[in-house]
C-alpha cells in the first residue's frame, strides 16, 4: 500500500517534523520515501504524509501531518507493546510465532465464489459466498473471519445438494470469528460451504464500503469499493482472512446497468438476472478466476466511472475515475504504468500475470493507494494529475506512488509474506523498487540524492524513539497488524535492502531478487526465504549479517576519534536513541556495520565495525569521512574540530550531495540527543550558506524546522533571533533564484525556487511576504494565473500568517470555488497557519464539518502546529471532542492514530506532558498505542533538548543580536 503520506512524511514521531510551507512551520516537503537500492545520486511523508498529511510533497520537500495514514498501506506506528506485555529492547529476540491468534486449520479454503449485491438506498449489501475446503480432519465446525456481517445460512454441499446445515453460529467479536456448528460431521477429504449473508456497505473506507463524490450537475453520485487490507476482506465475505491462506477467487457483482464493475480480474460473462434487493432486472458480472493470491488482495468496485486505455504494454491499462474528475488528468499515470509495468517485467524477469491492469481513483480512500492485484485504487490526488494546475513536487509524488503500487503486483502479490511481521518484505521492496524505477524514467530527477533527506532520515527518525520496533515485528493478533504500517515496515525496511545491494553489489542483489521470485511465485515467504536467495546469488552470508539488523530494533551511533600519531581513527558503536540515554541492557546489539570509509583516494566499502568498537588505518587525516553517499543505516559523531573540517571538505567540494546532507542530519539529530550543542549546529548550518544543491538546503531548512519546533514555547526573543536566522540564512538564496517560473526551469530547479521562496517567506523576508500577498489578493479575486502552483501552498501560509480573517475568509472561498483536488488540499493544509483565537475555533469546527472528508480530517488540524496557540487548542479540542473524534474514526484506527499524534506530538514541557498522561490514562487506547507511545517519546525527547540546551540557544541568540 502507499502510506498515506500524500504530500508529506514526517511525523511528529520523527526526529525532525518536516512541514510542507502550505501547513506548518518553515520546513520543506517531502514525498514519501522512495530510495534506491541500486545507486545514488524516494506513498508517503512521511506525515500524515499524514499522509505525511499525505506524507510526502517532493522528495525534498517537507511536511507537518503525522506519518501514518498508510502510504500502500502506511498505517501508524507504536511502542513495540503490541501486545500489552512484550517490550523489544536492542537485544530482544522473540519467538515471531508464539502466541499468534490464528484460525483453526481444520480445513483449507482453496477456492471462494463470492457474489454480491449492493443497496445503495440502506447502505448494506446482500451476498453469497460459496468456498471449496479440503478438510484436513473429520469436523463438525468451521470458523471463519467476520465483522459486520449477519449469516442467514450456511449449509454444507455437494453440487446442488445440502448434505448438512449449520446447527449454531457463534461469534468471538475479540477474535472477529464466526465459527459454525455442523448438524453432522464432515469426513477428512474435499467439502464445500455455501454461506448467505448482509454485510454493511459503511462510509469508514475499509472492507465493501461506499464512496461519495459531486457530479458535474452538483448531485451527489455515490460508488462502492474495497479495502481490504490488512485485516478488513472479513467485512465483504465470510473468509480466511490470513495471508498465508491463499486461494483463487471468483467474483459475481450484481448492478444496475448503466454501472461499471470491476474486479481483479477480466470479465468472463454478464447476463441478466433479478434482484433480490429491488426486484428489478440487472446485470450480473462474472469474472474470471483469480491466481492464487491472498484475501487482503480482493477488490471489487461498482459506480459511475469514465476511463483511459492504453495498449503500450503487453495487456490493456486503463485509469477509471468518477465524474468528479477529468479524466484526462489521469494520462500522466496511465502512460507511466504502462512504461513501468515493462519495466519491471525485465529486471525482475516474471511477467505481470492478469490480463489486465486497472487504476482507479477513489474519492473517499483512506490510503495513499492500495495494490490490489490488477485493480489498484488510488486517493484522487495520488492518481489524477493536473499538470497545469499542480506544481513538480506533485507530480513526483504521483509518479512514485503509481511505481509503488506496481512494484507490489511482485512483492506482495505474487509473493507474499506468510504472516504480518513479514510486511516489510512488500514494503520495503516497493518502496526500493519505486526508487529505482523513478531514477530510470526521470534520471534528471536525482531521486537518488534525495533518498538520505527522505527515506533515510524518515526510518531513524522514527528507530531513534524507545517505542520503535523491530523490521520484524512480532504480531499476535489481527487488531495489531495496522500500527506496523509505518516507516520502519518501509522506509527502514528499503534502507535494509539498499544496504543489502551496496553490499552485495548491485548485479548479485538483483540476481538474487530474480531467483527469490521465481521460487515463491504464487506462494508465501519467510524473510530467510529473501536471505537464502541472496546468498546463493552472491556466495556471502546474507542471514547472519542482515538478520541483526531485522530482528533488533534501533540502530547505532558510531563515535569517531582520532589518533594522529598512527593516522588511525578509533570507532565505537552504542545505540542511538533521541533522548540520548540508552541504558546499558538496551544497548547489547552489536550491528555490523558497514564504515563505508571516503578519502581522498575514493571509498574503502571492505571495512565492517563488528564489534563494539575497532580501529582503523586512514590514509590521510587531513580528510576522510564515514558512511560515504550514506548508504548505510547509523549515525556518525564527530569531533567539533572534525566537523569544522568537514564543513570546509563541503566547500571544497569533496563531498557529494548525499554527504553533505547526511553529514547535516546526523549533526541535527546528535544536537537534540544531546552529544553536541545546539549552537553548533546553527553555527555549521550558517557555514552552508553557499550550498548550490537543493537536497542539501531542503535538510539544512528541515533541521532549522526542527529546532523552532522545539523552541516553539520559549521566549520570544530566542523565537525571534530563530526566525532571523533562518532570514538571513535562506534570503539571499532565495532571491538569486527568484520565484518566477518558465517552461525552461527544471524539475529539480522548480522545487527549489518553490522551496526557499516559502522558507524566506514564512521567516518573514518582507519583499516575500509583500510579493507573496499581492499574488494572494490577485488569485483570490479570480486571477488563476496569479500563482504557480509550485508555491500556492506557500503563498496560502504566508497570507495567512501575515494576514487575518479577510484572508481566511478568502481561502475558504477558493476551497469552496475550486473542483481542483490538489488545490482543495492545499487550502486545507494551510488553514492552520492563522493564529487568531477565533480562526483556531473555526478551522478545528470546520475539520469536522460536512465539507471535509474524513480522509483529510487531518489536513486542517495539522498545520495549528506552526504555532504554540495551535498547539494548544489542538489538545484543548482533542479532549473536548474526544467522544466525537473516536466515534467517527474508531472503523479507521490509522486515522485515528494520525489525529491522536497531530494533537500530542508537538508539546515540548514536562507539564504538557503530564496532561497528555493524564488525560489517556483511563482511555482505551490499543487501537492507537503505539502513535501515542511514539508521541509521548518525541515530546520526552524535546523536553530533554530544551532543558539541555535552552541556556545554549537563549546566548547564541543573545550573541546574535547583539552582532546586529
């Protein structure tokens, strides 16, 4: 699945909050993480990405919603207590097995026939569902997953015949099971269960539900379809609602007839039928069987849709989408899936399997995307792309989340993880493999150098918190599964197997991947069933390296010192954790780490630190660095004096892009850990004022963000010599660059224009402001070509920021006018930046009104925490309305995790703290314990560094102005 990072992936979670300048402090926008494994130069950001909000905005750019709605299925993290009582500390080794919650395999379903009809007057759903057992043991009961749905009967056949019914049905609603009681016994040998039932075709957005969408006449048009990931196919049809239970699957759906339905599969037959909803005549549309493939993978959609074909690959692709959309702005996806599609087809050596292909946009999705095996189903903005209306940073996230999805008709589909700990085997593929492919088609992307500002920085972001967790996570049970769907299954996992090829070398790695899906097409794998192929592909030990780095959580800092006598360097590796008080029996892992040693005379890959510390011979120490193009997972501490030299190295230009910015996040996240001051990483910061790369500014701008958001509850004279600095620091660049744009900037250019103009603006550089203000007024008035849409979201802020209630009312006007998804989301990202008590009320009203989806109740909220008024009324509103919020979203718990992180993540003292324990302390919170474990440890984390280093930053600033 495609986290929801839509437009941005930070989360409050992570170390740095990465804000796209629509919603949050200076900050810049990230797409959702898309790394390469197989070179260097990211579905979600990670916010909310939230959907990082949508999670992600342009590689570099950054964003302030919580990374967790799902990206493919980027749902939420949490504390490692998935379970209430196992806790995984650096050395923890759990049994994956013991305890799981799994059905009886009494029988196996090897074959289901589900039929289903829609009401789309009572929003429920008639169906049948007919499946083919081999029963493994004579028994008299059967169970089966379930929720929402009420049996009217189930009855054993054979052909036409009942040979014997159900003598009771019980119902576990703790395990979600139904477990039917025969009248007699069934023999060990093949049987089949007929079961008819009514399900629910709810508005929650997962399992069979409805969506609602404006026709272009300004009635409502309503659609229904799946989401079935990870645990919600129970809801459409009774079902073996486990991965490692594959089957074939025939679907039946019965429609009016001026409705298109869609399946996995191509259509076999329609005929007529009577309906035993309505009585009336309608179609039934049978389609053909299904592969063997695993029920989170069933999708089924019935509505109103237009389409695009196209025949550039071997089987027909087509983009669907409801009226509310144009669908033309579906080429861009269209064209790319087929190019994409051929490509992995080559490099993976297997031919994509269905014939057909179908992507669709889904107006109420709770997702980035979904990769149903050939129905894919999108959110609007991740599918659908206006490329007059949206800007670069757009259009890199839609291309990304296409790849993703497609990436996974292999990694997921085809093979899939035996149970749920082996999610990053999907994950962490598709995010690898969306990389690479973005590199091949848009090689003047650079995708490759943004990788450590996104992909990277989101996986230790969220691996430095004590309630992080293993890349394989133990999961017991079902209601578990939804909090790993987060950076560590796919940014950390595809920073693994990134590792992995670098080691391996990149020929070796993809021999490797080749040999791993030809043996397991069509089944399911253990992650040794990845290691093994490697290793044979390669002839090293893949397991007993890669295996620490999967099994444990966190990761190291490797600290550096310098021995110029012998011209060595001494290294010793302890775990990182952000608050910087890893105790000792949470740091007894010993990870192999890869130095990757540059120098002068290029990169030394052969040095591995396998112990708790080493030393090692360098040519010259004059200049060296470790982890080169940061390809490998640790953070590196150096000495002040080293670092200085670094900056210089820097200048001189014998670092790479991917160094310089690695080098300035892991100098960020050891100021906030505690193994520096944090004057001296505004000091370096200042140091790069000359910095040409936009990667590299996109981290300085993002660890600038970070610390305002740290300081966002001091004094104002320390908040305003932050905002001076940041002035001072971004101006000058941003104005020789300008804002203005031509059909000659490039992709990369465009971002970075788009970039500084919002980090300058929103620090308050007047002629920004001013410039920023009049394009404002001009588009508000009807002047669409006032504002590129590269910088509307910052133009929006600042206006806002800058401005009051005239201006709000204004952008509600423009969200009100505009039928443009990507436009809409933009105005409610921003909403937030007013700070005006009153325009604080309406914005959190308004995240609840009828004119905001329960997808993007996020996007509202999340920008109040640019600002400590926001942050305070978001807690105030959370405990006021919690009854309210939880009832809404308690079907869709990523939602939920998300709104629960936006609302806590970004408090910064010990008080604050303490009500955000208070008030949860009687709450049920399973559901979302692990957002609001990981919410509680950035806001320890934040008011160790403030209590730190609040003396630190109140002199620098003291300093700073007193150089004015």
């Amino acid at each position: 699945m495609s986290l929801l990072r839509s437009l941005s992936v930070c989360s409050s979670s992570q170390e740095i909050q990465r804000h796209h300048f629509s919603g949050g402090p200076l900050t810049s926008s990230i797409p959702r993480a898309t790394t390469s494994v197989l070179s260097i130069s990211s579905h979600t950001p990670q916010s909310i990405a939230l959907a990082t909000p949508s999670l992600k905005l342009s590689r570099a750019s950054i964003s302030l919603a919580p990374s967790g709605i799902r990206y493919c299925s980027y749902r939420r993290q949490n504390m490692c207590r998935l379970t209430g009582d196992t806790e995984h500390f650096g050395g923890a080794k759990p049994d994956p097995t013991e305890g799981r919650v799994l059905l009886p395999t009494n029988v196996i379903p090897r074959h289901y026939d589900v039929t289903l009809e829609p009401d789309f007057e009572k929003y429920t759903f008639e169906g049948k569902v007919v499946i083919d057992f081999d029963v493994q043991e004579e028994s008299q009961s059967i169970s089966l997953h379930t929720i929402d749905i009420k049996i009217h009967s189930a009855n054993i056949k054979s052909g036409d015949t009942v040979v014997t019914t159900s003598s009771a049905i019980s119902y576990d609603e703790s395990t979600q099971v139904s477990k039917i009681q025969l009248k007699d016994a069934v023999p060990k040998g093949k049987t089949q269960l007929e079961i008819k039932y009514t399900g629910q075709l709810n508005d929650s957005m997962v399992g069979f539900y409805r969506s609602t969408y404006k026709k272009p006449d300004g009635s409502e048009g309503i659609l229904a379809t799946t989401q079935m990931e990870a645990n919600d196919c129970r809801r459409a049809f009774p079902c073996f609602d486990e991965p490692s239970h594959k089957a074939i699957f025939t679907v039946t759906l019965i429609a009016d007839k001026h409705l298109t339905c869609l399946s996995n599969m191509d259509v076999a037959s329609e005929a007529e039928v009577q309906s035993q909803i309505s009585g009336t005549t309608k179609k039934a549309v049978k389609f053909n069987p299904t592969p063997l493939m695993s029920t989170y993978l069933v999708a089924f959609i019935i509505g109103e849709l237009n389409y695009i074909e196209t025949k550039k690959f071997r089987v027909p692709i087509r983009v669907y989408a409801p009226a509310s959309s144009d669908i033309e702005h579906g080429r861009f996806s269209l064209e790319l899936a087929a190019r994409t599609l051929e490509y992995y087809e080559k490099i993976f050596d297997a031919e994509f399997p269905l014939p057909k292909m179908d992507m669709v946009a889904i107006p109420d999705f709770a997702a980035g995307a979904m990769e149903n095996w050939g129905l894919i189903t999108y959110r609007v903005v991740d599918l659908m792309l206006d490329e007059k209306a949206s800007g670069a940073a757009v259009k890199e996230r839609v291309a990304e989340v296409v790849q993703h999805e497609l990436a996974h008709q292999w990694f997921g589909n085809l093979v899939t993880m035996d149970w749920w700990e082996g999610l990053w085997l999907n994950e962490g593929f598709a995010t690898l493999m969306s990389w690479l492919s973005c590199n091949h088609f848009y090689p003047e992307w650079k995708v490759w150098e943004s990788y450590v500002t996104d992909n990277l920085q989101s996986a230790l972001g969220l691996d430095s918190l004590r309630s992080s967790h293993p890349i394989e996570v133990p999961v017991k049970r079902a209601s578990e599964v939804d909090q790993i769907f987060d950076a560590i299954s796919y940014s950390k996992g595809s920073c693994v197997l990134r590792m992995i090829s670098t080691y391996l070398g990149e020929d070796a790695f993809l021999e490797g991947v080749r040999r791993y899906i030809k043996k397991h097409a069509y089944g399911n794998t253990q992650t040794d069933d990845l290691w093994a192929a490697l290793e044979d592909a390669s002839g090293k030990p893949v397991r007993e390296i890669m295996s620490i780095w999967t099994k444990n959580v966190g990761f190291p800092v490797v600290h550096v010192t310098e021995n110029t006598a012998d011209s060595s360097i001494h290294v010793q590796q302890n775990r990182f954790l952000r608050t910087g008080d890893a105790n000792p029996e949470e740091d007894k892992v010993l990870y192999p780490v890869f130095l990757g040693l540059r120098t002068k005379d290029g990169v030394d890959g052969s040095l591995t630190l396998t112990e708790r510390e080493g030393v090692y011979k360098v040519p010259d120490l004059d200049f060296y660095k470790l982890n080169a193009d940061h390809t490998n997972i640790y953070r590196t501490s150096y000495s002040p004096e080293r670092l200085t030299k670094l900056g210089q190295a820097a200048k001189e230009g014998q670092l790479t892009v991917p160094d310089r910015a690695g080098m300035i996040a892991d100098a960020g996240a050891l100021a906030m850990a505690g193994y520096q001051k944090t004057s001296g990483i505004l000091n370096l910061l200042k140091g790069f004022d000359t910095e040409e790369a936009f990667v590299v500014w996109s981290e300085i701008i993002a660890r600038l963000a970070t610390v305002q958001s740290a300081w966002v509850f001091e004094d104002n004279a320390v908040k305003d010599a932050l905002e001076a600095f940041v002035r001072e620091l971004v101006s000058p660049k941003a104005h020789q660059l300008g804002w203005a744009f031509s059909d000659q900037d490039g992709h990369i250019e465009q971002q970075f224009k788009a970039m500084l103009f919002g980090a300058a603006g929103s620090a308050g550089d007047e002629a920004i402001v001013a410039a920023a203000k009049e394009m404002f007024s001009k588009y508000a008035a009807g002047d669409k070509s006032a504002i590129h849409p590269n910088i509307r979201g910052s133009v929006f802020s600042i206006a806002l920021k800058y401005g009051g209630k005239a201006e709000y009312d204004a952008l509600l006007d423009i969200f009100h006018g505009s039928k443009n998804t990507d436009e809409r989301n933009t105005v409610l990202r921003c909403m937030g930046r007013a700070k005006e008590p009153e325009l604080i009320r309406r914005t959190l009203d308004f995240a609840f009104s009828s004119d905001v989806k329960s997808q993007d109740i996020y996007l509202p909220i999340s920008g109040l925490r640019a600002h400590a008024e926001g942050v305070d009324a978001l807690f105030k509103w959370l405990t006021e309305k919690w009854s309210t919020i939880h009832k809404r979203l308690s079907d869709n718990t990523s939602i939920l995790g998300s709104v629960v992180t936006i609302c806590t993540s970004s408090f910064t003292k010990a008080e604050q703290l303490e009500k955000m324990e208070a008030f949860f302390k009687d709450i049920d919170t399973t559901s979302f314990d692990q957002s609001l474990a990981q919410s509680k440890d950035a806001v320890r984390s934040k008011i160790s560094w403030v209590e730190r280093d609040r003396d630190d930053v109140a002199n620098w600033a003291s300093q700073k102005r007193a150089n004015l």
